[in-house]
C-alpha cells in the first residue's frame, strides 16, 4: 500500500511538472549585448555569458592577459565601471501569462538592473540566483535591458576602510560574495572581473512549479571518533569504509564564461584517468557547473564541497549574514541532487589561519577586536550555516572549517584532516612524511613549472632564461623559485649548477622533483591506511599558466610528470614501490635509449638503467598512456599518444642526459 502511495505522488508531482513546462514559456536573453565603461559614448559587442575582461579581450582593445607580463598592464580594468545593454523582444502569448521574472543566475558582483528604463534589482553576491518580478515593466514588442556593474575592488576597498581602525584579516575581499581567487592567489592572477557570467532569461508562467522531489540513494557518513592515537577522519558510502584519493580543484579558467562542456570533460577525464574517487571543491572558487558534477555523478567521484570562504574571516553584520544564507540554501538545493557530493565543508583554511598565521601581531590587533573576529567567526561557521544546511539537506555531514589545525601542530597528525605544508611551506624533506602522516591529508603537494610547451607559449625567446621577469610573473608562490632551488639542491642537483640551467631543462628538473615527491608522499599516505583514510593532492589543475603545484598544464590540459605518478600510485592493483633513494644519489650511466614509433605506439629501450625518461613530440600537446618513465637495463616498453599525427618530430631523453650538460 505505502509502494503505492509513493507511486501515485511521483506521478503526481510529474504530472504538475509537466504542466508547468506546458504553461510556461523562458526566453533565454544572450543575444545582442553590448558594452561600454561608464560615462562614455563608444558601445562594443559582448558576449553573454562572459566578463568584461574577455569582451575587451574579443574587441582586440587589450592584449591576451596571459602573456609575458600583460596582467600588470591590466590592473586598471577592475578599478572602472562598466555597462552592459540588450534588447529582446515580448510577444503577446508571455504577457498574457500570470506572472514573468527576469532571472540571473550569475551576475559578478555588484550590478544595477534596468528594464525599459526602472530600475527593478540590485545584486550583490555573484554566487546567488536574482529572480525579479517584471510583469508590469514588460511591453510589447522591443525591451531594454541595462545591467551596471560597478568595481567590486573600489567597493571593497571603501567598505575596509569605512571600518577602519577595525580590519578584517587579510584582505578587503572578505566584504564581498565573491569568487576569492580573482583577487589574486600565489597560483593564480589578479583578475578582478566584472560580468553576466551565465545565461540571463525571462520565465512567463500561470503556476509556480513544484520543487524537484530530493532523494539521495546512497548513504554518507563521515567518521570522527576519538581512538587510542587520536580522532578518526573517514568517509563511509553505504556503511563500507572508502579510502579517498584525489586532489583539491580549483577553478578551471581565471575567466569563468571560457569553461564549456568540452573543457569540463577533459579536466574531470584527467581525474578519472589517474584513478582519483575524490575531488576536493576548494572554498576560493566558485560552486561549480551542474556538468562538473554531472561528471562526477558518472565517473565515481566523491565531491567534498567546500563553501566559498577561503583563508580570511567574515563580516559580522545582519546584511552580510542574510545574504549568506541565500548564497547557501539557493546552492545547495542546486545541487543536493547530484550523490557525488559527500561533504559540505565551511570554508578552507580559516579556522587554523585565525588561530596560527600570526595576524593578531601583524595587524597589532585589540584584544576588543580579536575577539569579535572569533564571534562572528564562530556565529557563521558552527552556528548558522549548518542549520541553513539542516534546513535543506539534512542528509550529507558538515564540518566548519579544513583543517582545524596548522600543519605546525600535534594534533594535525592525529586528529580530523590535516593540510600538511610542512613540505614545501616548511622546506622539511619529502621523507618527512613517515613520521608526519594525518588521518586524512586533505591537502599537501610540491610545485613544478608549467610545460615547457606553455612557456613559449607566454614568453619571447628573450624572456626564456632563469629568473627572467617574465618567468617572475608567472610564479606567484612566495620565494617560490628559491624553494623549488633548496629541493632541487638536496634532490636533483646542487644550486651552483642550477643557475646555469636552460628553462627546458630546469622545467624538467621541477617536473621530476614534483614526480618524486608526490609518488612517494601517496605511497606513504596510502601504506598507512587505515590510520590514514585520505590522500587529496594540491592541485589537480590550473586557471591561467603559471610554476605552480598542479599536476596538469593550463593549456590543453596537458599532464605534468607528476600526473603520470599519481595515475601508477592511486592505483589498486598494485602495492606502490616507495623510492628510498633521493635521485641526486644514483650512479646513472648513459642509458643509450632508442625508440621506435610505428602508428601511435612508441618502443622504447635503454641498453643501462634510465630514469624519468621523457618522451614528447612537436606540436603534441595530448595525454600519454605513460611518461617520465624508468626503464631497466635491455627492457622494452610500449606507450602511445593518443589520435594520429603524420610524421610525428620525437624528443626522447632521461634525468641522465640533462644532468650530464652541467656535470
């Protein structure tokens, strides 16, 4: 009887879906835009969805913000306000229905919106759905829509300094809901847009739809339980525990409107390639495309979900509040419905940054003020945002902040999950992490230049030598080329040797050094289980090409050696070889390799032992089934790229080879 009760309301809220569909009518509104900076004449063609930085871009008025060191040349971009304009057309059919909405489900950030002349909405959250009643604005025939967008950098500069003596640390960012990275990252440019960065449209409708009935068919539980040697952090999936291995994502592009379909697929393609079943949404970014986790629902992975707070505290007043709570609820009803989604997590890295980054001292804050920050602080994320979460999704678990503690600290090895930067950060060696393994390390990883590919790309010749400004711009890591020096020094090869490196070949070096480090810092994680429960690598990808601690390229996608690392080490069917010789220790002998190509297959061979064998072919920028490979004495290996490339130019050659040039 309840089986056929449940059918019946199934069918019946089918059926009231499908009478909406029936009685409504939505217009989607991205044609024949327009742009101009305010309080000018000249109006340029823009496209919808996108930002102001790729329509300037498209009207050839700036340069690719990309190349050399164009990105300092741009700054005045964010610091003007600018206009967008359309007009669409309204027949009689949509203003006979009872009720029409204008609705925005992306506009960055602080907009004004005109309709034939009234002002009918003003946003302020890129993150939220703006819907607006319009019914009596509507005309027949011809409407005009104009959107003002004013500097989200001047509006947060003047709210910081309206608070002032008061400051909330560490950047005026904190005021505005926005996506936190265009306002710089050490991986990512300054970038601080402005745009309808998805599709407008007009709904007409008689009846309100129902909502989308929620089920989620699977079981998730997360594992904190206090233990003999500290407090579990796990995931269980239908009550069976799961080891996740994966990498932090971040967004795919510094200019959102550019991420299509095509561009998704590949990225989440290179996480399932390497045999990930978690990615980690990281809390700077944006809650992405329904199509981001479409993939993810397909391919097996686990989403942790961060919200969109990263390394800063909040405003604590009523207006800031209330609009979180729509940018929370609207998205997570937005995406509940997808069972890849295994965590809602408040933000990154704010609670140990409070706690343990110093700003109390740097800031030479009060007492008074410190205080606040905690409040607020402690009011937002283990208040109020999990009640608003409860209140629509009562069935996935929540933490407050990742991690709770600084990699610095004891109980980061030993409780909840652990962001260990004692590598890298702390220069401590990559063997460090034997004794330095937390329950789930959600974040940690080594940098490694771009692509010698997507060098030439940004740069002149002229600029291709160590540490030309140009290559200066693209490194945004602090003292990032002098901690790439100290591992490669201890790892590779000494530092009086590095500074008379060519760029391909120091490009080679970092890819081999982040290889190193991440095969064996997963194979560490991994041997540890079930102690450790979780190894989630800083970064899968990149926004903009950059020296940074992705594991695969901007342009293309293209996979750096540690990609082909993490491909063996995430592996199942195997036990992981831990290397416990550092490469700077080998006798390496000249390994003579040889190769033969015959379609899309290359043989390989090495008369004496060779390492990290690097294989790459002019102009192909694809993913190889291997590289950066090791070959034994006298072995064969095959390994192919992927499509057909006529009379394919090859480059072959190993950590020998390079390493003998400045012997």
């Amino acid at each position: 009887m309840k089986f056929i009760k449940n059918l019946y309301w199934i069918i019946s809220v089918c059926i009231a879906n499908l009478s909406f569909v029936v009685n409504a009518q939505s217009i989607d509104l991205k044609e024949n835009w327009q742009y101009r900076e305010i309080k000018t004449d000249t109006w340029f063609p823009a496209t919808v969805p996108g930002e102001i930085h790729t329509d300037l871009l498209n009207n050839k008025i700036i340069p690719d913000p990309f190349y050399r060191d164009n990105e300092k040349k741009l700054q005045w971009i964010e610091k003007k306000d600018w206009e967008y304009k359309t007009t669409f057309q309204v027949n009689s059919s949509i203003l006979k229905k009872k009720n029409t909405e204008l609705v925005f489900d992306g506009l960055d950030t602080y907009a004004t919106v005109y309709l034939n002349n009234q002002l009918v909405l003003k946003a302020d959250n890129m993150f939220r759905q703006w819907r607006v009643d319009v019914k009596k604005v509507l005309k027949s025939g011809n409407n005009d829509l104009v959107v003002v967008f004013k500097s989200a950098q001047n509006v947060v500069d003047s709210l910081a300094k309206k608070d002032l003596p008061f400051i909330i640390p560490d950047n005026p960012r904190a005021y505005v809901r926005k996506a936190q990275y265009h306002f710089g990252w050490d991986w990512g440019p300054k970038f601080t847009t402005c745009g309808i960065w998805k599709t407008p449209r007009l709904e007409a409708y008689d009846e309100k739809s129902l909502e989308k009935p929620y089920v989620l068919n699977r079981k998730i539980e997360l594992i904190q339980q206090p233990d003999s040697l500290g407090k579990s952090f796990y995931f269980k999936i239908d009550d069976k525990p799961v080891y996740m291995k994966g990498a932090n994502y971040i967004p795919s592009d510094a200019f959102l409107s550019r991420m299509n379909k095509k561009e998704y697929e590949k990225v989440i393609a290179l996480a399932k390639d390497a045999n990930m079943n978690m990615l980690r949404v990281w809390g700077g970014g944006i809650y992405e495309d329904d199509y981001f986790y479409d993939l993810c629902d397909q391919y097996g992975i686990n989403v942790w979900q961060d919200f969109m707070f990263a390394g800063t505290m909040v405003p604590g007043d009523k207006a800031f509040f209330d609009n979180v709570k729509e940018e929370v609820q609207y998205q997570v009803k937005r995406l509940r419905h997808h069972p890849s989604i295994v965590l809602w997590c408040g933000n990154n890295e704010s609670d140990e940054a409070f706690k343990s980054w110093g700003w109390q001292k740097s800031m030479k804050m009060s007492k008074q003020d410190s205080t606040r920050l905690w409040h607020d602080y402690v009011r937002l994320f283990h208040d109020s945002i999990p009640k608003w979460v409860k209140e629509v999704d009562g069935k996935r678990p929540y933490i407050s902040s990742s991690p709770l503690f600084h990699w610095s600290k004891e109980k980061s090895i030993t409780q909840g999950d652990s962001h260990y930067w004692g590598t890298w950060w702390g220069l401590q060696d990559i063997e460090i992490t034997e004794k330095k393994t937390g329950r789930f390390v959600s974040e940690y990883g080594m940098e490694a230049m771009t692509n010698y590919s997507s060098i030439e790309k940004f740069t002149l010749p002229e600029d291709r030598y160590l540490y030309s400004d140009i290559l200066e711009a693209h490194q945004k890591a602090g003292k990032g080329f002098m901690k790439l020096e100290s591992y490669l020094n201890r790892y590779f090869i000494s530092s009086e040797k590095i500074k008379k490196m060519s760029v391909e070949d120091y490009t080679y070096l970092t890819q081999c050094l982040q290889y190193f480090a991440l095969k064996n810092i997963i194979g560490i994680h991994r041997s540890k289980a079930p102690y450790n429960m979780g190894t989630l690598v800083w970064q899968l990808n990149d926004c903009w090409p950059v020296a940074s601690w992705s594991i695969t390229d901007y342009y293309d996608r293209q996979p750096k050696a540690a990609w082909y690392a993490m491909k063996e080490a995430y592996r199942d069917d195997k036990t992981l070889e831990i290397d416990l010789i550092r490469p700077i220790d080998l006798k390496l002998e000249d390994p003579k390799i040889t190769y033969k190509i015959k379609g899309n297959k290359v043989t390989l061979k090495a008369v004496k032992p060779a390492k990290y064998v690097y294989v790459s072919i002019e102009g192909y920028t694809g993913k190889w089934s291997d590289n950066y490979i090791d070959l034994k004495e006298g072995e064969e290996k095959i390994i192919s790229f992927e499509g057909k490339i006529d009379k394919p130019v090859l480059k072959v050659y190993s950590l020998f080879e390079v390493l003998k040039k400045y012997n």
